[in-house]
C-alpha cells in the first residue's frame, strides 16, 4: 500500500503543467452558461444558446444523434451521418455473406438506392430536455418503505412519459446525482437507417485488439449511415418509398483540422461513469466485480473463438459479439491494474474520512449528514453478499440467442396484459416495436451450435453458485434431467434447446400476443425454463429496488454533502444523455522518459503495415501512398497527412462516433477510444493521462478521396475531392 | 521487399531534422584536428592537444583507461576509477559468496585496506600510437601467396610490438580499414585493480534484461575500482604493499550535468564494427549467421539457468556467464530485427551496384578498382560453405571452464617452446602471465555438473553437423565410446571430464611448463581429446589465414574506392582501441506518434519499483527517496534528479562506462547501452534513431550521497557531500 501511494507520489511530482481548470467534466447543456467565460477564454466563438437554445430547442445539438450506444453527427443536409466504422460494425456484419464479405473490404453505395437497410439500428435526434425534478420526487412519499418508493417513481415517470410522447417523440426520465435531479429527454426515433460507406476493416478497425485503447494509434475508425423517413417526413419503417430525412442542423466539416493546442469541444452521449461512487464500492469492484466479469468474458470469448475456427459462416455470426467481448475485457483489465496501481479506494477512503471529520465537525451539518457514509458503507456490504448470483444473472439475458428471446416473450407475456404505466420499464406498448425488431434481426447471427456452447458455459457457472445464491429454477431444471453435473447441463440443453421451435421467427413474433398462460400452455421446454428462470430474476429485481429506495433518500444527501465540502460545482456521472466537454489537443508523458505526441501520420499507418492481421493494409491503401498525392490533407507541422489525434475530453463508452469540433463548431474528427492510461476516468478523469483519442478529418477525407474514391459523399458534405 | 521499402521511405518522411554533419563517426584521436571547426562550433571548448597531443603523449585521453572490453575513467589523484556496474560484475561475483552476497547487496569499501581483489581485471592506461603501415605492409612480398602475407605480416607485426614493449609498455598493431593502414598502440598494464564501491544489484543493473537496450531507462549503471602499482610506481601483481596509481591526468566532475541540446563527447574503446561490410555478407549475418547464433545461445542459456536453479552457489558461479549472454542474445535478435526491417542487404546492394557502375564508367576506375568488388562476393560465397562449423568452432574455448582450459594448455605448450617471434598472437611469452591468471581464477566459478552440461548441448550440435563440415577429432572420440548418438556424447563425457585431472589448479598450472609431448605423455583423457581439437582447429585457422590474405589486398582498394565514390573522409571501423565521438544530448521518435525524451528522473525509478525482480528497488534507495532530500542533483527543467540521458553519440560495445563529457572535458556521466533502435548501428549509424544511453552524474552522485553515504569516494572526487 505504502508503494502505491508512492507511486502516485511519483506522479504528482512528474506533472508538469498545473491547469487552471481541468478539462474534467461531462456537462449538461444547460450548465454551459456557467461555463462560458472559461469556454470562451479557451477558444470556443460559440455562445451557449448557439450549442443549444432551450427556449427554441434549436442549436449545434440537434446534429448530434445518438445512435444508441454510440454517437453521430449529421453531415448533410440530405440525412447523411456519420460515426464509428466500430459502431457501424453490427450493421456491416449484418449485411455480409462469404460471398459479399463487406466487414473485409468495405462496403460503398454506388448510389442511395444501394444504399443498405440498417434493420437493428435506430437514429434518436436530440430535441431538448426539462427539468422534471419537482414532478417526480413529488411522488415519493415522505414516509414510504424503499421498495415503494422506487415503485412510485417508476410510475410517476412512465405517466410523465407517456406524456411527452404524445408529441410522438420518443422520450426518456434520466436521473443525475442518482436521484438529486430529474430531466426529460426528448428525441425524434429515425427507424429507416441505411448503411452508406464503410472503408475496409483494415481501415476502420487497424491495428485491432493490439492497438485498442492503445497510443501511437492509426484507425480510421469512420462510417456512413443516412437516416430515411416516410414520404411525409415522419420517421418510418424501412420502405424503399422513404426519403432521405432532413435535418434541423448539420455539421460544417473543418478540412484544415486542428493543431497541437488548439481548442476542441465534443457533444455526445456518454454511457456511464462512476465518478462519486464510494470507496467501499470501489473496493469491491476492483478486488471481485471486475476480476470475476474478466474471467467470465475471457471465457464467452473462448468459446466463441472456438466456434469460428468451424466456418466463415459461423466466424461472421460471432463477429460482432467476440468485438464486443474483446473489447469489454480490456477495459475491465485496464480498470482493475488501474485502480489497483493508484489505489482509487484507498484514496476515496481517505477523501470520505475528511468528509465525515468535516460532517462531524459541526453539529448542524452532523444532523444533516452524519448519518449517509455509514449508511451507504452498510448498503455496500448488504450488496456483497450475493456478489456472485448478481454479476452472473445480469449476463444470462445476453447469453446467445434463443435463452434471450425466450425470456423477452416470458416478460412480454407477463407483462402486456397490465395497464401501460404499470408495466416494467422496456415492456411498455411503446417498447413493442424494439423487442419485435430484436426478435427479427436475431435470426442473422442465430447458430444453435453457438448458443449451445454459450449456454453449457453459463449454466456450469450458475450451477457451481455457492450455497445462499442459488437460483431455484436452474437447481430443478437440472435435477430433473435425472443426471448430474456436466451430463445434468448436457441433458437440460437437450431438451431446451433441442426441442424448442423459438428456432423459428414467425413462431417468436407469434408468441408477442399470448398472455403467460398462454405461453406456458405451448409446452415449449425452452420456455418453461425461462417463465422458472424469470421467477428467480423477479425476486432478484425485487431486492434490487429495495436497495434503489434505499439509495434514492441517501445518495442525494451524499452528493449535497460532497458539493458543500468541496466548494464546487459538480456534474453528473454519464447516463447515456447528450453531454458537452471542452479540451485542448494535446500530448502526454504516459511513463517517464516518453512523450506521446498528439499527433500520429499517414506514413505511421504505412510504418505498421506488416501485412499480418490487425496490420494488414489494404493493398487500395498502399497503392494510393505509393502514388504519392495527399491532396490538401497535409498538416503543415508535420509534413503529413494526420491518422489521429489526442485531445483532454472528458468521454467514455458511449461517445465512440462523437463529433469532436473546434471553436466554430466544424467538425475535426471523431472520437472513437481513450487511451490505456484513461481506463479508470469512469471513476476519476486525469488531466494529466487521461486522453480521447481522435480519427482526424483530413485522414478520413484522404481515404475517401485517395483510396475509395467516395467522391459523392465528399462534394454532399461540401468539400471537393482531390484526387481527379 | 517494396513493402520493405516503403516503411524506410515512411521513416525518411518521419525525419523532423536534417542535421548539418550527422553524428556518426568513431574517430582516431589524430583525426581530430580535421574536425576542429565544428567541434568548437558544436561546442567542445578544448583543442585536439588538449585531448591528445601525441607530441608530449599527453592530454585528456590518458585520464580513460581501457578496461579490456569495457571503457573506464579515472576520477581521483589515487587511481580512482569509476566504469559501469556491468563492467566490474565480474569482480562483485568473483568476490561474492552465499554469505556475502555482494552482487545483490552492492559493496563499498570501509576504507582502502578493505578494498577487495578483483584479479582477473586489468587496467590499461593509454600512452599514445604511432602509424606503423610501412613498416607493417612492407613484410608482404607483392607477389607472397595469400596465406603468406598474413603470416609475414604476423610475424613483422610481433617483430614490432616487442621492440616497442622494450619501454615497459603493453604495445599492440591495430589494423584499420581492413588492412589499409596499421597503427602501434601503447598501453600501461596495471594488474593490481581493487573493487571499492558497487552499488546493489537493483541499482546498477536496476530493469535487468527487460530494460536492457531499452528507453526508458533507470539504471545506475556505475561502480568504482582502484588501480595499484608496486611502491616503486611500477605495475606488479597484487600485493598489500602495494599502492594507488597516480594517473598523469583525471577526469573532473560536472556535478551540474548537462541539458537537453547539449554538447557531449564521448572517448572510450569501441569494440566492433561493420560499417563497410558488403552486402553479401550483411545478407549472411541476417539470413544464418545471427538466427544460427541466436539458437545456439539461448540453448546455451537454458542449460545455464537449469543448473542454476540447483542452489545458490551454482546460481553465483554462472551469474556472469548468464548475463552476458542473455545480453548477446537480445542485441543478435535486435539485429535480425532491424537488418531485416531496413533491408540493410538490399540497401548495400543499392549502393554497391552504383560504386560498380561509377568504376566501370571510367577505364582509369576500372583498371583500378574494376575487380574487387566481384572477388570480394566470390570470398564471401567461399566462406559460407562451412559456416555452422565456423561458427561453432568458434564458441568451444568458450563452453565452460575445464575444454577451454585444456585447449589452451595444449597450444601453449605447441608454441612454447618456438622462438617468441613465429608464436601464435595470444600465445606469446608477454600472455603467459594473463594465461596464468585466467587458468587461476577460472578456479572460482568451476562447477563440473554445469560443465558437462555445457559440453554436453555442444558436442551435440557439433556431432550433427553436415558432411562436409565434421570436426575429425569428435568424430574419432565419439566412434572411439562404442556408443552412437547422444550415448556416445555421454560416453566422451564421461571419460574426459570424469578422468582428467584438470579440475585441480596446481596441476593446470603445472602443465604450462610442458611441450606438447610431454602434455600429451599425461595421458589425461581431456587434454588427448584437446590435442585432437586443436589440430583441427589448427586447420580452420590456417584456411581463414588464406582467407585473410586475400582480404588484406582487396579491402583497401574497396575503402580506397568507397571514399573516392563517396567523396567524403572515412573513420576506421572499431577495433578496441581509443575513438572520440561528440553529440549532442537529444531525444528521438522512435515510432510515429511517440517521443522518447532525452532525460528520464529518480521519481521514474521510484514510479518502476514494483518490487519484483528486476525491478526491486532497495529499500534504502526508497528510503532516501521518501525523505525527499535531494540536495544540488536536481536538474531545474525537470524538477528532479535525473537518472539516465540520451545522447547521439557513435558507440558500440566496448564503450561501456566510458565517460560522457561536456564541452571542458568534464565527466556527465557513463554511457552503459545503446537503444534498441541502434542495434543495427554496427552497421549503420543512423542520426535519426540511434542514441547512446547514458547514466547521469547526478544520479550517481544523489545514490553515493543519499543511499550509500560513499562519502569518501565524493570527497576524493571533489565533490562534496550534502547529506550530512
């Protein structure tokens, strides 16, 4: 313990600049006001109200979509869009066959009519947010047990929900400082999603797991989509009657970049951070949350590696999954040697033993707060108890194909008959469209060989629970196969998924209409098994909301108390809503003795080309560099065309595909990974080594101009191609 | 092969700078005043007599001893001498036992009469050189066959050295650019060297072998010996009586250090190099002779640690021998690497195809030169036939201690009894004393299990190897076991190590006095079997003598050619003797998008302690550090003690602890290893890439002030401590 503070010792001593304000913070839009005097002294030319007006709902933000899960921006005034080749990648993969292996080469519409149905993807344009604070904690009361109170916010936010919707946009109650505040997100949901450009993988996703989370980095990690809505400009199922969606705003391409220094903003959704989360629950995260999900990701991923080796029709089905997976366990094991080196726990122990000190310091503030660090300490500990059940449960909704469809109609059965507000959040009339969709698409990548090899590893480590985290359906199951062990799983998956017809998706999508009984009445095995297993999770839920009512009184406390001890503003973690944050491109010293420059090059991308997987540059790539001609992509200051690009943003998960924009508000580059040194900025952003890293806009523009000839796409975006 | 190309046209395009006169060059000293305008333009405030002035044989020079294969300076009136820690590894493990466990605890003196004997080392103090290439290549008759040039060139080169060891002095004829010119070097031999300060294991070789040729670096790669003579201030073998050396010059310390962009110079001993290898034979080292080494090592080194792992006696006994080559292995492989990364072959293909042209284009050039480049392939193409014999041959008076051992009590007793003028260079009456010593002190590390281990892996692959290629004399003693295959190898073994009487020191030294009948009459099996080695070794030597004597015609009208096509002067290749190189102390990228800047600081090395081999920081290093006294080792732009620094220095192996000087002439530090983007540099120098890594004075002096208080040795130094 005592080295890993020196360590940090080490650290602190090896800074060099001391910030005036640290690029730290994840901002809502409506805190941007506060933030102008800095922002502008910065180098941003943008007033707050032209980020976004509240008072007209207009603004840069509305060309700013989330793609759920990822972010975009649009481009043109036509719908086009683009983000992340990684978050392009499910819709590519979709798309491909071994005979049209797009994931490989690319894929480019030689016209919109070829352009390619996106059917899993869904495009939400932001149309503004309200502070529901006031109408939501309304409906706790003041003397409810904490299961009920959860219950009651629930419904309070399904009726403000349904509300909003009325409109026939999709909206959304977000929580922040869990539970302190209540906003109403609106969005417009864009159903017709096409895929437009996908450079080839060897673009998109160079240097692959090796250089994932990695610096020097040199991925064109872009892709194209184009938003359709029906002829009435309404969004639309796909029809090849749609027409390209308008929208409100685009964003204005910057083709001469940006340089070392220079200002840089990015508005996008972050998908969660964990940045007030206590050091008992830090602990526990990095000592078993994160060590265990490791283990069981490295596992899943062997398991479907295993299942690529027999096929390429089987290696494009797992594709998508085994990206996802990889990507996954780096983080988590970024995360825990992170955590682990800068003790964050042991840190936040002694952060919390200064604030309580202060707590108890004065008997006004004691009465207030004395009360909320022991109280979230114990809640840690409850939680604990059933460490193993609970991490392995919220995976086996995930696990394959056919056990998650079965236990989305089980809920849906159980569910639909009830009045809408009363119904669980994601089962609602209005979620009828999206479980329909997921039960459709899933037929893409469904391989029963692959779910059964997924299903014997989840259900060998559900069935090792230790005593006390046992789920009852799963212990049945298995007994009643007569077997045990190893033969007991075996025998069960038999029957499930041997004799199941869930196979089949007009029989899934048939089975939406049927109440429980009704289901349980078709004697499906895969089925009965899940109405068992959805018992067990309903009772897990249970206690889960008994611990959210719990921490829905104290957690607000907790944050007004850490806000008046610190003396400062705060943001609130990431939730997947629209957030904004300002930085400066630049380089860090990642270890003593090595500078990471905030630039890589063009001729760095060529330096990599070993030929060999992930470094296998496409020979169209290579041969447009031999040639010689970069157009007007060169970066002066480095007498190259720029790859990336580092920059101080304040992202995480869910930014991937963000626009990042230079004082104007013209697009530079997208965002699309942070570097290894900024894994733990979930829990605490370094300015020092936390770092997003940037495709920059002239290399995408050089491929598309020089190595995939996309010369429509470049003159719809409004810049003249080069190479002619 | 193009995409090979493409990555070094990639780098070109990296370059940041086009220096004016690139670094590269190991200069003769009485090159220097050709380089005198630039030096003092770059920096050096010296002339080149104050370096050396071979009028008055004085200056600088003779404050740097050569410390046979490591460099060295002496830093005090008493014959201080301070070299790298690697350099005096040998003497701590020769004076380490279980109980006092030197090599990992460090060593330093309680005064002088504790310092402790390190009697295998030599100091050699350099006294001057003369051009001798008249009186040398006036021996060759011009039409003497091949292999008698060479013997008459041996035999007026030993004529010359002992007329010149007349005078007391230790004299050698170094050849430069393959025989073109030939220069006489004069030495004083000081055999009386004691150990006085190493510090622990976990500073001076702190990052072991992982950090070994690597940036960045933290190692302390310092320690300090004393030279003695006799009390008439003659050199005599050790004795308590006698006493220091008093050096006509020492190096002064610059306790300030030095900055990035500095001027720097380096004097020391480089070792070997390439520079104008051709490219037929740069193709062999990259295709067979590194790969085939690189295999034969590694095996080597596993045999080594397994019979480490015996008990820590065993481990003491091969620690040196493990080091050195675990370092051979990692710079043979970076070589492979980098030879065939750049294409070096390919390149010098390029070039000579060019210097071929420019000969043939002018009838004058080609009467002159128009043949040497077509014999120098042809003598390559002959020497590649029996390349894995060459090879191996070549590593047998090295596998272990008794074979050596007997192989060279068998060819002293072969040329003892010869004039001292027709004997073997190495085997004369001036080496009978290092002979002597090294048969004695080989005493220290014997271990027969390890031995026939060695032997065992050696005879081995000598036993396979192709027709053709077969060692007669194995061949003999294998067939004479009435064993085949590994058993007969076991067989040998069994009879030469388990029946020689070699083991025994008396009796090795006993059989100097002996001819070779008389060694013969012994009827000790290893030497028999060493009788029959040397005979074929004999004829290997005297094929490559043929070898030889066709090269010493060619390869100066090749360099001749070379500098007449280049146009600009040439420095000899290394060869051990003295060489001056200037710089200036400067980082590099080594990739795209990475800097390596040029200082790395003792809170790095704090941040490195991992506590794990081979990053166990001491615990009185920690100690000091968490103290947080420093005193005047800080260096104000880093704002910390600097540990290592780069430096574009020209150096190679045999440059170890040479000193690193400012532009007075005053110590900065100890060059101890290159990068690793230098270890083609034998064969090309590159500006951009390749850097010498430094130990920097301050760390030595805040780690002799602070965590071994060595006061002493500061105040000898003239350096006053400040830990007090």
């Amino acid at each position: 313990m005592r080295a890993l503070l020196r360590i940090l010792a080490a650290a602190l001593t090896l800074a060099v600049t001391a910030p005036g304000r640290a690029d730290e913070g994840m901002w809502m839009l409506h805190q941007l006001p506060e933030l102008d005097a800095h922002l502008r002294a910065m180098g941003l030319q943008l007033s707050p109200k032209q980020i976004w007006d509240p008072a007209t709902n207009t603004g840069l933000a509305s060309a700013i979509p989330w793609l759920g899960g990822c972010t975009s921006s649009f481009v043109s005034p036509d719908g086009l869009i683009i983000t992340n080749h990684h978050c392009a990648f499910g819709a590519v993969q979709m798309n491909s066959t071994p005979a049209h292996d797009y994931i490989t080469d690319g894929f480019l519409a030689a016209g919109r009519a070829e352009e390619l149905p996106a059917r899993a993807q869904r495009v939400y344009v932001f149309k503004g947010y309200d502070d529901v604070t006031a109408k939501v904690r309304s409906a706790i009361a003041a003397d409810a047990p904490p299961a009920q109170r959860i219950k009651a916010l629930e419904a309070r936010e399904k009726e403000l929900v349904a509300g909003c919707e009325k409109s026939g946009l999709r909206c959304r109650v977000a929580e922040m400082y869990g539970g302190k505040s209540f906003y109403m997100f609106r969005q417009l949901e864009i159903r017709d999603v096409r895929l437009v450009y996908a450079p080839a993988r060897a673009i998109g996703e160079f240097g692959g797991e090796v250089d994932n989370w990695m610096w020097p980095r040199h991925t064109g990690d872009y892709s194209f989509f184009r938003a359709y809505v029906g002829p009435d400009g309404k969004p639309a199922d796909y029809s090849p009657a749609n027409v390209p969606y308008k929208p409100d705003r685009f964003l204005k391409l910057a083709p001469a970049g940006v340089k070392d220094g220079d200002f840089t903003m990015i508005i996008g959704y972050p998908g969660r951070t964990m940045r007030y989360r206590i050091a008992a629950l830090v602990a526990q995260d990095t000592e078993f949350g994160y060590p265990y999900q490791i283990k069981l990701l490295s596992d899943w991923m062997a398991v479907l590696d295993e299942r690529a080796k027999t096929g390429k029709a089987v290696e494009i089905k797992v594709a998508s999954a085994v990206k996802g997976l990889a990507n996954a366990m780096k983080k988590y094991e970024g995360m825990v040697e992170g955590l682990t080196k800068e003790d964050l726990a042991g840190q936040r122990r002694v952060e919390e033993a200064k604030l309580q000190a202060w707590i108890d310091a004065d008997p006004a503030r004691k009465a207030k707060w004395g009360d909320v660090l022991p109280a979230l300490d114990a809640q840690a500990a409850r939680g604990a108890t059933t460490r193993e059940r609970d991490i392995l449960v919220r995976y086996l909704p995930r696990a394959g194909s056919l056990l998650p469809a079965a236990l989305t109609i089980v809920r849906w059965s159980q569910q639909s008959g009830k009045p809408d507000v009363d119904r669980d959040l994601g089962y609602q009339a209005r979620d009828e469209r999206t479980i329909r969709m997921r039960l459709t698409t899933m037929q893409r990548n469904l391989d029963l060989p692959t779910d059964r090899a997924v299903l014997t590893y989840f259900f060998r480590r559900a069935a090792a629970l230790p005593a006390g985290q046992r789920l009852a359906s799963l212990d049945a199951a298995l007994a009643a196969t007569g077997e045990t062990g190893d033969a007991a799983v075996a025998a069960l998956l038999d029957e499930i998924l041997g004799k199941t017809s869930l196979t089949d998706e007009k029989t899934r999508l048939g089975l939406l209409g049927l109440d429980e009984a009704a289901v349980a009445a078709k004697h499906d095995p895969l089925l009965g098994f899940a109405i068992a297993l959805r018992r067990d999770m309903q009772a897990i839920e249970d206690e889960r909301k008994t611990e959210e009512g719990v921490l829905i009184e104290l957690t607000p406390r907790y944050v007004d108390a850490l806000a008046a001890f610190r003396g400062t503003p705060l943001y609130p973690d990431a939730n997947s809503t629209i957030r904004f944050t300002d930085a400066t491109v630049k380089g860090y010293s990642p270890r003593d003795g090595v500078y990471n420059e905030p630039f890589t090059t063009l001729p760095g991308v060529i330096a990599k080309c070993t030929g060999v997987e992930p470094f296998n540059c496409p020979k169209r790539l290579v041969a447009a560099y031999d040639k010689g001609a970069f157009g007007p992509y060169v970066a002066a200051p480095l007498g190259a065309v720029p790859a990336c690009f580092l920059s101080t943003n304040d992202i995480t998960g869910g930014n991937s595909g963000s626009p990042i924009m230079n004082g104007k508000g013209e697009l530079v580059g997208l965002a699309f990974d942070g570097d290894y040194e900024s894994m733990t900025s979930d829990y605490r952003f370094s300015n020092r080594l936390s770092r997003t890293i940037n495709v920059d806009i002239r290399y995408v523009l050089w491929c598309m101009d020089y190595v995939d000839n996309a010369h429509a796409l470049m003159r719809e975006m409004g810049v003249e191609p080069s190479n002619k």
